[in-house]
C-alpha cells in the first residue's frame, strides 16, 4: 500500500492508525527535477517520490513503515559524491527527516500496543488492591476495640499487596515511558510527537487516571534510591494511616499496636 504524506495511513494491524498529518518538508528547488538517476542510490528503501507543492514545501511519498526497520539516517557518503549537488543533498537529507518521524511514529505503536494490553491489566489489579486498603483503614471507625489487633494485621496484610501491585504498575509504566521517550527523541518537532494517550485510544484502552511518568522518574542513580511514582504515592498514603492509628494506639497507651504501626514497615 502506498502512502502519500500528509495524508492518513489505513489502520494496521496493530488496529492504530497515525494521529497527524505527516510533516511536509521545505524545499529550495523543484524536487521532482531534483531527483535524477544520480540520487536514486541514497534514497531511502521505501522512498517513492517526491512533489512540489509550491515554491517552499515539498511532500514525499513512501511505502507503508512497519516500525521494525532501520531508523532512518541520511547517507554520509552522498556529501562525498561530486555528481550531487548542495541542494539535492539537502532534499535527501529531509527525505530521511520525514521517513524518521514516519518510522518512528509507526514503531511507537507497534511497541506500545502489547505493553497497553498488559498495563490495563495491571492498573485494574493495583485499583482492587488499593481499594481494599482504603476499605480496611475506613473499616477500624466502626469496630469495637477487642478486634483492632486483628483488623491491624488486616491492613498490614493489604498494605503489602498494594505495595507489590504499585511496583508491578511501575514496572509496566517505564516500559511505556522508553517507548514513548524514544519516539519523541527520534523526531526533531515536538508537533511530530505522539501522546501516549492517543495511541491508546486508537486501540480502545483508556488510560484517564494511569499513572506514567516520563522515563527520568523510574531510573534512580548511584547517590540516590528513590521509590518509583506509584509506589512513592501509595507508601505516602501508608504513612498516613499508620500514623493515624498509632496516634490512637498512644492515646490510648496501646503500645503494642503502636510498635506495629511504625512507617514503612513492610
């Protein structure tokens, strides 16, 4: 199938479809005179033409990316060729700039969508599991005092699983920072970007309330260990309970519960 920039590509079968015009590239010169039999050789593989659109922007067509070939990168060794000429040179270097923001934005999609199969997942197991934490908290205003001892153990029981199920979203939310990252840095305008959020519409799951920080917040650094975010947000919301119910237990000079209470015991 052929594909003419800037107009939208059919659905793949990754079941995404692109979500913005692909980029028209300026030109100094005619580009259908400026590729000859001498620039054929530099051109990228799926490379199939090129039209002038009007005195400063020319639009490239070319076969349908996949997103598992070689990124995109303009021949060196045309800068070399004496047969080339300055502006062709340039027209085929802008030639790779638009097969890269193609290429790049196919491979998103293609990478993200088994990843967002697992994350949906995931998110509904870390909700079930957070929920039952915030169920066992609320659950010590309504009980008589013999059975706090028992309900502590309950809720250091769902604390521990909520922190599992954190890291567990954690771990499948960098994997979609990387891919995301990666997409942005292989494009040179932030307009050629694709939001995370798109693409998983495209493919039917909605991430409204997910939590995926950019690829910096998961990657700690040898002077400092730090929780990722979800896990930092829910050891957060521990504290604060523990710290609530130990006030009750010093209050009430239970100790005993008060020492099961301390933060961050896990």
């Amino acid at each position: 199938m052929v594909h003419t920039i800037p107009l939208a590509h059919a659905l793949d079968d990754s079941h995404l479809s692109p979500t913005a015009p692909a980029p028209v590239a300026p030109a100094p010169a005619d580009a259908a005179a400026l590729m000859t039999a001498d620039t054929a050789r530099y051109h990228h593989p799926l490379y199939l033409s090129a039209e002038q659109l009007d005195a400063d922007r020319v639009r490239f067509s070319f076969r349908e990316f996949t997103g598992r070939e070689t990124e995109p990168s303009s021949p060196l060794e045309m800068y070399r060729d004496p047969a080339l000429t300055s502006e062709q040179c340039t027209l085929i270097a802008r030639q790779y700039t638009v097969a890269r923001v193609l290429w790049s934005k196919r491979r998103m999609r293609v990478q993200a969508a088994p990843l967002l199969e697992t994350a949906a997942l995931r998110w509904s197991v870390w909700t079930i599991a957070h929920d039952t934490m915030m169920s066992r908290f609320a659950e010590f205003a309504t009980l008589p005092d013999d059975r706090w001892r028992s309900q502590v153990l309950r809720l250091l029981d769902a604390h521990r699983v909520a922190r599992q199920m954190a890291a567990d979203w954690d771990d499948i939310a960098e994997q979609l920072s990387v891919v995301v990252d990666d997409q942005h840095n292989a494009v040179d305008d932030w307009s050629d970007e694709v939001d995370l959020a798109v693409a998983a519409a495209e493919l039917g799951v909605d991430i409204q309330g997910w939590l995926v920080d950019h690829v910096s917040a998961y990657q700690a650094t040898p002077y400092y260990q730090r929780d990722t975010p979800l896990v930092a947000r829910l050891v957060k919301e521990i504290d604060e309970q523990r710290a609530r119910l130990a006030d009750v237990a010093h209050l009430t000079a239970d100790h005993d519960t008060g020492r099961q209470l301390a933060p961050n015991r896990f």
